[in-house]
C-alpha cells in the first residue's frame, strides 16, 4: 500500500476495491465514486440480485468502538493490486471477507434468505462501489449461473475461511506496521454534548450486549496454541524411536520439540513417558509437572505429580521435604479447579500431618469432615491432629464429628468406601480419654463394642458399674438378672473383644484408681501376651499399660511392663527416663544409670525428659562424691533449659501454620489458576541461631561424643566396655595408617576420604573426652558449658538445679588453680600412640573438615588441639596447629582467620620479621575483600609495634620502657635487640593506609623505608604509585608537584630493574611504568612502554605458586584499549590475533 489509513476497514476496502470507474453489470450504468445509493433485495425472487430502490435512505456508518468518530481525507489514487486469493470473484465482482468480530443486523430483512454485503455494512466505506449479486437461498453468494452441491459448498466453506483469514491477518499486520513506523493516531478531542453521549451510550450498550451474549469474562490460561509442523515432525519421529525401542533418541526428538516450543503439552507427556522407561523417576515428576501446568484445570495430572512426589520421598529420603512440598502444591492445584475434590484434600492433609503443618492439616480434616460426616479417615486424622495440638475445643469438635459418623451408620448402615472399624472405636476412646472423660470413654467403648458384635439390645450392662461383660468366663455375667446365657454366642463377649480395646479398658480404670478391676485385664493381657510367639508385636500395649502405671506412681508394676521393651530399644527417651525412674524406685542404681545414659545419648532434639535425665543422673553422681561429673551434668542441664526458654520467647506469638491455602473456597473470588497464585509452603521452625554463628552452615555440635563413665556398673562390666572400645579405636588407628601409606605414596595428592574421616572423627572425640588432657575451664568449652554466660542467663533455670551447682562448684572449687592439681608422671602416649601421631591426626582431619566445606567444624578441632595441655607446652607444635589454622581459613576464604592466625604468630614471635611477611601472604592469598587487613584493630595493633620498635632504638628507650604499658610487650618480657628499624614493619603499615586512601600518612613510613635502603625497587614503587594516586584524588593541592615527584621514584625503579639480568623483572618495570603513565592519560608513553613489555618476554615454565610471571596479555590487553580509543582497529586486530587468542 501507498500509506497507512485511519483504521483497519477502510485498509480492508482500499484493498479489495475496484475502480472507482467500474461498470454496474446488472443496469449498464455507472456509479459515481462519491454518490451513495441505497440496494435492496427483489423478495419476490431469492436468487434475483441486489437492486437500487429509488426510496431507500443512504447507509450512515456507525462509529467503531476502538476510535472517536472524525472528518476522513480524501484517499489519495489506490493503484490496482492483483486479486487476493481469499477474495471470492463472480466475473468481474469482488466480494470482501467479513471482518473478524462483525455482526449484521437481519431482523429489518424481509426474508431470511436476503444477505446484506459488507460493502453495505455500517463498517464499511460510504464512497465504496455497491455491487451487484446473486444471493441463493441459503444466503450464500455465486456467480450467475453456476450450480453446486451442499458438500461442495461445505469444502470451499474451510478453504475460502482459511484464505480469508490469512489474506485478512497479513493485511491488518502490514497496516499497524505502517501505522507503528509512518503515521500514529492522532491525538483526538474529547467528544462533549448530545454526541459524546449518543456515541459513548451506543458503544457502552454494544460492549455489554456482547458480553450478556458471550457469557462471563473469560479468565484463566490462554488456550494452547497449535503445535507448527517442526514440532509435529519431532514428536511424530520420537514416538517411531520409542517403538524401535530407540529410547535416547526419543528423548533427544522431544527435548528439541521443547526448545522450540515449551508449551507444547504433548512433548512434555511423551518425555514423561520416555523418562519413566529410563527408570529415571526425578525427570518423569519435572515433565509431568510442567504438562500439568500448561493443563491446570487437568485434576488427574496434579494427583499422578502428587502421587510421584511421595514415591520420590521413599526413593530419595534426604530430599522428603522438598517432595512433600512438591507433593502439597500439586495437591493445593487441584483443589483450585475442584476445592470439593476428596482425594486431593485428603492427600493435602496428610502431607501437611506429615510436615508438621499441624494446624493446616486441622483445617483440610475439618472440612472433610463437615462435608462428609461418615468419612473415618479423615475423622482419624483430625483426632491425632487435636490431640498432638493439645486443643481442647479441636477436640471436643472432634467428638461431636465421631458422634455424628456413628449415628450415620447406626441409622443407615455400614458403608462399603468408609468402613466403620474396630480402630475408630480405639480412636475415639483415646480420645475421651485424652479429654480426661475416662467413665465416658468405658461406656462408648462397651456400646459401640456391642453395636459391631451384634448385641445392641443388651443396654442393661450400661447399668453395670464393672467390666464383667468383658470377662472371659461367665461367672459374674450370670449374677447379673437379665443376662440370658446362651442368648449370644460366648465369642461375642470377652474372647471377642480386641486386646487393643481391653487395654483401653484397663488404662481407663487404672486412671479411675479402680485397680482391682484393672488387674483382671492386665492379667489377662500380660498372660495372652507371654504366650504369643511373637511378644514384641504387642509392644504398643505395653508401653501404654507402663505409662498409665507410671503416671499413677505405681512403679514396681509399670516396671514390669517396661522391662520388656528395653532390650530390643524399643523405648524412647521419655520412656528411658521413666524406666530410669523405675529403678530408682527399687534401688537398682546401675540399671538407673544405664537407662539415664542411653537416654541422653540417644535424644537429640534436647527434650524435657533429656533434660530430666542429666539432673537424675548428676542427683546419682553427687550421692556418689563424683562431683566433677556431676557439674558437668548440671551445667548441660541448665545450658539447654536456657535454650528451650529462648526458643519459647523467640516462637511466642508467632504462628507459622497458620497458613491461607483456602482462600480459593471463597465463592466471591472465582476460580483462581496457575501456579504463581500458589503460596511458598512455610517452612518448619528452627531454633534460635547460637550466639556468634556467622557462617550459613550448620553449626556443629558443641559437645563431642563424649565418653561418659559408668560410677555404678559393675568392674567386669567396666573392663568389657573399656576392651571394646580398646578394640573399636584400634581398627580406626588402622584405617589411618593406611590412608597415611597410601598417600605417602601418591605424594600427598590423595583427598581425605570417607572411611578416613569417620575413623579420625571417633579417635579425635575420644581424645577430647578425655579429662586430664585440658584444663578445667577449657574441658567445660569443650563440652559447650561457658560458666561466665551460664552464670548470667542461669535465672532461667530452676532453683533447685542452680542450688546444685552453686554447691558443687563450691565443693569442687574449679577456678582455684592450685586445686586438682597434683604431681603426675610425663605421659608420652594415649592407647600406645604417641602424641606426635595424635598432633598429626588432628591436623589431618581438620584439613579434611575444610576440604569437603565443613569450616567451622575444622576450627573446632584445632582449637582442640591448641588447649590440649600435650601440645601447648611445645611452641613447635603450637605454630603448626596455628599454620594448619590458617590453611582451613584460606580454604574457606575467611580473612577474619586468617588475620586472627597472623596476629597470634606476630604476638609469639615479637620483634621478626617473618611473621609480618605471614600477615602480608595471608591477606593476599585470602581471596576476600581487604576488609580485614586494613581493619581498626590491625592499624593500632601495627602502630604499637612500630612504636614499640622506635622507644627500643631511642636514647629514651629504657626509662620509656619502664613507663609503658603496652599489652603487647607484656607477656613475652623480650626487648627489641637491633639497632635498625624494621623495613618490614614500616612497608606492612603504610600499604595499610595506602589502601584506606590515607596517602600522606602513608608516605611518611615509605619514606622512612627508603631512607634505610634506597636501592629497594618495592620501595621506590611504592612511594612512584602513592604520589600518583595522591595526584589523582581531588584535594591535591599541587597536582604537577606530585605527579614530578612520583614518576621520579617511578623511573629510578625502572632503571633499577632494567639492570637485572632476569626478563621476568625487566619485563615487570616496562608494565608498570606504561601503568602508570596509562592511569594519568598519558597514553602514547604508555604505548611505548607496553610495547617494550610485549618484546622482553621471560620465561615462564616454572611460575611459583603466588601466579605466572609473564605480564605478556595484561600487556596487550591494555594496548588493546589504547588502540580502540585512538580509532586504529587494524592494530586492535592484530594484537588480538597475535597475543590474546587463547
């Protein structure tokens, strides 16, 4: 087209018009371009042709809803284009296609065969020619003369839709271009009066017209789009591979069908299928889930990902959590399209049970059951969610729910989908019971008993204030009158009661304090029991008889309900402690120990009874005049009381679980889809952070596995234990040694592997529990006991805990030096190993630790090594536990360790220069910001060794020495013996403030340096770059001055290099030099200088382990840039070419 037009019809008829002087075939005549004629249909001939009415009114066009009305341009001369396709062409007539979205008004036709044209439409041009046609009968329109068939009408009916709408979309895209590049619309004048109001209420009404007749506004996904040809041919050609069996070309066939299109629904289905063939099961749930979401209103495809998900947390159980948040998603997904979908709301709250998400598992429970009230699986779940929530009106709502399943079938029957079974009879008794309604819960028991033995009618034993009905004889049922023997068979009577309910009985009457009537079914259970072949398989029952004893402080008979489960490690920590108790009672302390023992060894998340357990231990203890262990006990006590408290603070009014999953139940919001909607599942509490933690990895524990002594055990037993453990440490010892062998032999490249670390973790926690190798402040770190902190958060314990420590450590006195102190013999081995090889395991793990990122632990083990009393008295052993400090450091790139490693090594070798050269090589290998070497703390403590260093070579020194009170000159008592100042020491302290920008104050000791050795070239470096830098910062005052003085010492560095005999120096002078004529924009020197670097390469074969030497591409790469600035892109070329391709 010439030009863009003013909107997409006229475009439409611009294009398919013909001539403005084309002849009307039917009158001979010819029709103006500007003159409007009327046309109406002959009704007395349905195939006659649209004729002039010399009555009809012109057609006025109505406005387009998308555009004010406005006064239209004369269209400029169309030239003639050749006939589209889509155009349907009676002789010389061109019919127009009907534009998308158009309606026609046909209720002033006369007769229903008539057909209005679009030429004659209200959307179409006024000034357009109006055409003459023959209009069959069934409104369609066809050249004079032609015959044709319904079928073939319905053919050409697809093909001319298909032709017209692609003649039409080009069409309207090659007008918005136009429109887009040439002519934009006009900004129009806001219409006012009787047209904005005729104009604007026609078009409101037309809009909402449409609407009624379109239903509501459609929401959710766009309908997928058509898959093309390309993807069609790949998915054709991975179902052939499939079915040759070709499984890894399939899968290849539909991952490109996905990078061309990732909406394509059916390649994600086909790849599903094809992972699931590979046995690869992560892949199948990926695929399914993304079919699922281009489908979202697909329930089955959500429930199949859900189900996936909980195969997938068997398969794989480190990654449970992440699955079952997967598998919540999918679940909460499917209730978006269907929140009445039973099976996706049980799945949800089972897996919201299974995470610990009590309150939300509630909510699902709830409306399960208030939709459903004879669904006992969900009335299941919301007891153990009520009861595990400890919420009295959850539960009472819970019992009216279970009152209402059980009239339901009561009145209805049983139902085959929600079998009412002998547990909901279990579940709903412990649930009374849980609500403390025992005499409640023995009548539900027995009704509902009878009601599934068939003996309804037998109300009279409610009046029974006994169990007899449950006896297993009929010696105290015949004493009751209406009782009629032999009415019922005798299996539906005690025999037919399960053993599971007759424990609830027995629970309920010992709760009552009827234990007579207790007995008759403990007798009974412990005696079926003990004749099972199988007595563990009823250890549930024991636990729950023991409990109910125990809590009604009948030990010696709960003792005899929990000694069975002890052997196989059946109970848990409260039934360890409980057991623990038990034998308190009866006075068997050993057994006591053993059970508090194992209790605290095996708890792990520091529960009450856990707690409980220390301080009936530590009680023992004190009894028994061990009060070292005892305090340590006590204090683990009070040290996690003090945790639990903080963790209720920091949890207190926060309310995690409370989540809005079913905001999509509302009705007033409609349906909601797609997975952005969905909200993040929270995830479960933590406890509060320990104090200094900074680093994101899991802190360890801070107490070792620590081998507790057994005070009451017997002295066989003791000497067995001591030779297993002998035993156990000494096939770890040989592990070790034949990792050190198989690695002395590889030249030390092999990595710590896994058997090597478990067997050096067991010998290192043994050697750390082990008492007289560390001081007594030291062993109570290690264990995790800071008295200083314990001391000041100890209010939060309980009296009578805080009273034992306070006389404990009164008895004991542990912060007395002198105090458990005795003359004691050299030992040079632990376990006959000697303490070298144990210096040397510790080393090694600890670089073990730090090679597989576990950083913190690695710490831990050397500062182990360092309090160890073995090792800290040899200051060998001390500086390579130090060294191997500090390579764990720069493993984890922790400059704070590093910096920490340096400034011990300065302290302990005062006055040398090595350690300051330490401190530089550590902060440069350290890959960190430079945060810590130019920290506060690093600044005085440099100043205060420089000070140090002048009062020591001063005519003052000695009477200044006496004054001084420096901490650092204190613990070693050395004086600085030379008589010149340390060049070292003045460069390390001015490189500090030159990085802090701190250039005058750094010059002051780069000059100091350099009056003591003027021929050092780092020397002359330095002081050349912070003249240039000072230059460059805006407060300099005499920016020439500076920059003279600077390239001075700049180009006496470069002449003392130049006379080097090494290219690797010679090259490093040319470098820096052209660096710096480069940072001031001096770029034609630095050309110079680069080049002279480019032509003196070294060597650079053997590189040390500080970098290469060669500056070669650091070089050109510079150049590189000079050339690019200058406009000379044939020398950028060939640089490039020549130096910088790899």
């Amino acid at each position: 087209m010439s030009r863009p037009f003013s909107s997409t019809f006229d475009a439409l008829q611009a294009h398919f018009a013909q001539q403005p002087e084309q002849q009307n075939h039917q009158t001979g005549a010819f029709i103006p371009p500007g003159q409007t004629q009327g046309l109406h249909p002959n009704p007395s001939d349905p195939m006659a042709s649209l004729q002039n009415h010399p009555n009809n009114v012109p057609i006025q066009p109505r406005p387009f809803p998308g555009f004010q009305p406005h006064a239209r341009k004369e269209l400029p001369s169309i030239p003639q284009y050749p006939v589209p396709s889509a155009s349907l062409v009676s002789g010389n007539q061109t019919i127009l296609p009907r534009p998308p979205g158009m309606q026609f008004d046909t209720t002033s036709m006369p007769h229903a065969q008539s057909f209005i044209p679009p030429s004659s439409n209200a959307y179409a041009n006024p000034q357009a020619p109006h055409l003459p046609v023959d209009t069959p009968h069934d409104g369609r329109i066809f050249a004079q003369g032609e015959n044709i068939t319904t079928d073939q009408m319905m053919d050409e009916e697809e093909e001319e839709a298909n032709e017209i709408d692609a003649a039409t979309d080009a069409l309207l895209e090659r007008q918005n271009v136009l429109f887009q590049d040439n002519h934009p619309l006009p900004n129009l004048p806001k219409i006012r009066g009787l047209s904005a109001k005729h104009f604007m209420g026609e078009t409101k009404s037309n809009q909402s017209t449409r609407r009624r007749r379109g239903s509501t506004r459609r929401r959710g996904p766009r309908k997928a789009v058509e898959p093309t040809g390309d993807i069609k041919y790949r998915l054709n050609m991975a179902s052939n591979a499939y079915m040759d069996g070709r499984i890894d070309e399939a899968i290849e066939y539909v991952e490109d069908a996905i990078r061309i299109n990732a909406e394509t629904y059916h390649a994600w289905t086909l790849l599903a299928t094809f992972l699931r063939e590979k046995k690869d099961m992560k892949g199948q749930f990926t695929a399914k889930f993304m079919a699922a979401t281009l489908q979202p209103k697909e329930i089955d495809g959500w429930i199949q990902c859900a189900k996936l998900s909980h195969v997938l947390q068997g398969e794989f159980p480190e990654e449970s959590n992440e699955f079952l948040q997967q598998a919540i998603f999918c679940y909460s997904s499917a209730l978006r399209v269907d929140s009445k979908h039973r099976e996706a709301r049980h799945g949800r709250a089972a897996a919201y049970f299974e995470m610990g998400r009590l309150k939300s598992a509630a909510k699902d429970f709830g409306v399960l059951v208030d939709t459903c009230v004879y669904d006992v699986y969900a009335l299941r779940g919301l007891v153990q969610v009520s009861v595990l929530l400890a919420d009295t009106k959850r539960s009472g709502q819970a019992i009216e729910a279970y009152r209402s399943c059980i009239t339901y079938f009561q009145e209805n029957g049983f139902s085959t989908g929600y079998p009412f079974e002998w547990r909901d009879i279990e579940v709903f008794v412990d649930l009374l019971a849980y609500v403390e309604q025992f005499q409640e819960a023995i009548r539900e028991l027995s009704s509902l008993s009878r009601w599934l033995l068939n003996r309804t009618d037998e109300t009279f034993w409610d009046d029974e204030s006994d169990d007899r009905e449950w006896d297993i004889d009929n010696s105290r049922r015949l004493e009751v009158p209406s009782y009629q023997n032999g009415r019922y068979p005798p299996a539906t009577y005690g025999s037919g009661l399960p053993l599971e309910l007759r424990t609830k009985l027995a629970v309920c009457r010992i709760r009552l304090g009827q234990e007579d009537e207790a007995m008759r079914h403990l007798e009974f259970i412990y005696s079926y029991i003990s004749t099972s072949d199988n007595p563990l398989e009823f250890y549930g029952l024991f636990l729950e008889v023991a409990t109910a004893l125990y809590e009604m402080d009948n030990l010696p008979l709960a003792l005899q309900y929990y000694e069975p489960l002890r052997a196989p490690d059946f109970l848990e920590t409260e039934a360890l402690f409980r057991l623990g108790r038990c034998y308190l009672d009866v006075g068997d302390n050993r057994q006591a120990e053993e059970c508090f023992t194992a209790a605290i060894d095996q708890d792990e998340s520091n529960s009450e009874a856990c707690i409980d357990a220390r301080v009936e231990l530590a009680k023992m203890y004190e009894a028994a005049k061990e009060d070292r262990e005892a305090l340590i006990l006590a204090n683990e006590a009070i040290s996690l009381q003090v945790a639990r408290a903080q963790a209720r603070e920091a949890n207190n009014g926060v309310d995690d679980d409370d989540d809005d999953d079913d905001d999509y139940l509302a009705n007033t919001r409609g349906p909601r889809t797609g997975m952005g909607t969905e909200p993040k599942p929270k995830r479960a509490k933590r406890l509060p952070k320990p104090r200094g933690e900074k680093s994101k990895e899991p802190k360890p524990k801070a107490e070792p596995a620590r081998r507790r002594p057994k005070v009451f055990a017997r002295t066989e037993e003791l000497q067995l234990e001591e030779k297993r453990r002998s035993a156990e440490l000494a096939d770890a010892w040989q592990v070790i040694r034949d990792f050190q062998s198989a690695s002395q032999l590889d030249g030390g490249a092999t990595s710590p592997s896994n058997p090597f670390m478990v067997a050096a973790q067991k010998l290192v926690d043994d050697f750390r529990s082990y008492r007289e190798f560390y001081p007594w402040d030291k062993y109570l770190a290690h264990l995790g006991i800071d008295q200083a902190r314990e001391k000041v958060m100890s209010r939060k314990g309980s009296r009578n805990l805080l009273a034992m420590v306070e006389r404990l450590s009164h008895n004991l006195n542990p912060e007395d030096p002198n105090a458990d102190r005795q003359p004691k013999q050299v030992a040079i081995s632990y376990r006959n190993v000697p303490f070298d090889d144990w210096l040397d395991l510790f080393l090694e793990y600890a670089i073990g630790l730090a090679q597989t990122g576990k950083f913190q632990q690695a710490y831990k083990v050397c500062e182990s090594a360092r309090d160890a009393t073995i090792f800290s008295k040899s200051k060998e052993n001390l500086f390579l536990i130090h060294v191997t400090w500090a390579a764990c450091a720069l493993r984890g790139r922790d400059e704070e360790q590093c910096v920490a490693v340096a400034r011990w090594l300065m302290r302990e070798y005062q006055y040398d220069t090595d350690p300051f050269r330490m401190f530089s090589a550590l902060s440069r290998l350290c890959l960190s910001p430079a945060s810590w070497y130019a920290s506060g703390p690093v600044q005085k403590y440099m100043l205060r060794q420089i000070k140090l260093m002048d009062r020591a070579i001063s005519a003052k020194g000695a009477r200044e020495r006496e004054d001084s009170g420096d901490e650092d000159d204190a613990p070693t008592g050395r004086v600085y013996t030379s008589k010149n100042l340390d060049i070292t020491l003045l460069m390390l302290y001015g490189f500090i403030l030159f990085i802090s920008s701190s250039f005058t104050y750094a010059l002051n000791y780069f000059t100091r340096a350099y009056s003591l050795d003027r021929n050092n070239g780092m020397v002359l470096l330095t002081i050349g770059h912070c003249y240039v830098h000072y230059a460059l910062k805006r407060q300099s005052e005499n920016r020439q001055y500076l920059l003279s003085q600077g390239f001075l010492f700049l180009h006496k560095y470069y002449n003392l290099k130049q006379g080097s005999l090494d290219a690797a120096q010679r090259q490093e002078a040319h470098f820096n030099l052209a660096r710096s004529y480069h940072a001031i924009g001096l770029t034609h020197l630095a050309a110079k200088f680069y080049q002279l670097a480019l032509r003196d390469v070294p060597d650079d074969s053997n590189n040390g382990i500080m970098g290469r030497n060669d500056l070669t591409l650091e070089a050109a790469y510079n150049l590189q840039h000079i050339c690019w600035t200058g406009g000379d892109i044939g020398a950028v070329k060939t640089i490039a070419e020549k130096y910088l391709v790899l």
